[in-house]
C-alpha cells in the first residue's frame, strides 16, 4: 500500500498528462494534488477520475480567498466532489466561512500561511508587517487553528514551530517546497528534504516537479517514499 504522507503536484497542463503521470507511478503513489493551474485544464473532473475511478486521494490546493459568503458557497460546492483536503488563505475570516461551508463533509479545510515562495523582501513588497517571517507564519497558524482550520500549509523550516502550538494538537501540518537531496530548488525559497519535513512534525508532504519531470516518475516517488522511511525521518530536528 502506497505511503500517503508523499503528495504528488500533479503541475502538468492539463487532464491527459495528468493521467498519463498518474499511470506511469501507478501504485507507488496514493495522494495526488491539482492546484490552481491546472483547474481551467480540467481539474475538478480529474479530481473526481482520481477518486471515484482510481481510489486515489486527493488535495485540491485552491487557496480561496474571498468576502465569507462567497467562501462559504464556494467550498460547499467543492466540498460535492469530495476531495480529501482543500486550501483556502489563511486569514480568520476566509477560514471560519470555509468551516462553515464544508458542513459535515469529510474535507479537510487546510490554512495557508505565507506562501513558501514568498521571503521578507516579498512581504515587504506587499506592505505585510515587519518582523521575521517564521514568527508571521506562526502566528498566522495558531489564528487559523482557532478559527477553525483542520490544518496548516506551512514550509517545512515552520513544521517544528508549529507543531509545537498549544493549539496543534490533532491539526495537520502540510508542507510544500519539499526537495529529495540534490534536486532543484525552483521558485521555492524556503525548503527541506522530506525527512526533515517529517522529522520536525509534518504529515505530508508536496512535491512535484523532481518526480513529474523524472525520466522515471515512479522511482522518483519510490525515493521519496524511502526517505520517509528512512531514519533521519524519526528523529526530531533540533
């Protein structure tokens, strides 16, 4: 059975590439992500071939942002198709509607914090208080949990932090900007190998590109799989 703490980025353009990776890693892979991107490719009816015809889990990473009623609708009608987890921006407000809006299905509303590709010099840009970034992503995700939020996306250099929040208990720490040893960084500023990732509280992990752009997609994921599994994954970094 495959280890559903790996989640694959399905970042390819459109449905047919994404089964097409989807097949090539076969049952290495359980828990598959379809983001912004390729929604207009049409991401929703992947999404329901992922689960209703594969068995597949899968992470819709929406990051809905707008006034409450329309983030309580919003997710309402996601929350038809059944997905997993879906994301939604992390401010108080946009979580509680989307609390609301999930009603009593099984979707796990998870808060974004401050994007993993975003540094201080980024927050600055967009006028977004002074101060380190971590203590920003911290705060931010204790106000999610309180609002509601199942979970928190968060980068895994926050994972520790976080987890260890009075307020965490039972929540999930999910972490993008996730690379195996070697690979690119990409326009990820803040990352980790998925053993520390795991190491220092996550219960998953994203990572797309060093497995889609693989030449063998599924020892790409087989890899990060071991490193999940691996010792360095069981012991917390201090």
């Amino acid at each position: 059975m495959a280890d559903d703490r790996l989640i694959v980025a399905l970042d390819v353009p459109n449905v047919l590439e994404g089964l097409d990776l989807v097949e090539r890693i076969g049952d290495a892979v359980s828990f598959y992500k379809i983001g912004l991107g390729m929604l207009t490719g049409g991401g929703l009816a992947l999404a329901n071939e992922l689960k209703q015809e594969l068995g597949k889990r899968v992470f819709l990473d929406l990051k809905l942002f707008d006034i409450g009623a329309t983030i309580e609708a919003a997710v309402r009608g996601v929350a038809q198709h059944a997905p997993d987890f879906l994301t939604v921006h992390g401010d108080p407000q946009v979580v509680r509607a989307a609390a609301e809006g999930k009603g009593g299905s099984e979707m796990k509303i998870l808060a974004v914090t401050v994007l993993t590709s975003l540094d201080r010099a980024d927050l600055d840009a967009n006028l977004i208080r002074p101060g380190d970034v971590s203590e920003i992503v911290l705060e931010r995700a204790a106000r999610a949990f309180e609002a509601g939020a199942d979970g928190v996306i968060a980068s895994p250099q926050e994972a520790a932090r976080i987890r260890a929040l009075p307020n965490a208990e039972g929540r999930l720490i999910v972490t993008p900007g996730v690379r195996p040893a070697g690979a690119e960084l990409g326009d990820q500023k803040r990352v980790a190998t998925p053993a520390q990732a795991i190491a220092d509280g996550a219960n998953h992990v994203v990572v797309g590109r060093p497995i889609w752009r693989a030449a063998d997609p599924r020892a790409a994921a087989q890899a990060v799989v071991a490193e999940l599994n691996s010792a360095q994954a069981r012991q917390p970094n201090h």
